[in-house]
C-alpha cells in the first residue's frame, strides 16, 4: 500500500489489479474483497491510498486480507 497526502475530504482508494492476476472476474473480485476489506480499516482523511494487488487476494481467508491491510498501513505511516 502506498500513502500520500491528498486533497482534504475523506480519504481516497485506488487498486491496481493486473491482468496477470486473472481474468476480468477474478480481477473483479479481488477488487470487491479488497474494498470490504478496506472499508473496516481506519484509513486517514485527506489522504490517498493505492493498493497494488497480487493473484494471491482471491484465495487468501478474509482475516488475513485484513491483517495484511492494517500491516501495510502501518507500514507506510512510518515511511
């Protein structure tokens, strides 16, 4: 997860999903999952956020989805 300062307001989420992950419905799931995903983590107003994600998303339990958003959040608060 990347992090930068954005326009004030509510934070912004954008994911990048390769084709390399799958086709168009695996690639549309893995963004859905990502956004619940996101949606319970506390992420900063006035920020902006990326998500590259990895083929990995489709398959992983949701708990440890949401363990490695807080993780990389934190990771790229201390950066």
């Amino acid at each position: 997860m990347v992090s930068s300062p954005g326009p004030t307001g509510p934070p912004r989420l954008g994911l990048l999903v390769s084709k390399s992950c799958g086709k168009a419905v695996t690639r549309n799931r893995i963004k859905r999952r990502l956004r619940s995903a996101a949606a319970g983590i506390e992420l900063q107003p006035g920020h902006d956020y990326v998500i590259i994600a990895t083929r990995e998303v489709a398959e992983a339990p949701y708990d440890r989805l949401r363990s490695w958003l807080h993780r990389a959040l934190e990771e790229s608060v201390d950066a």
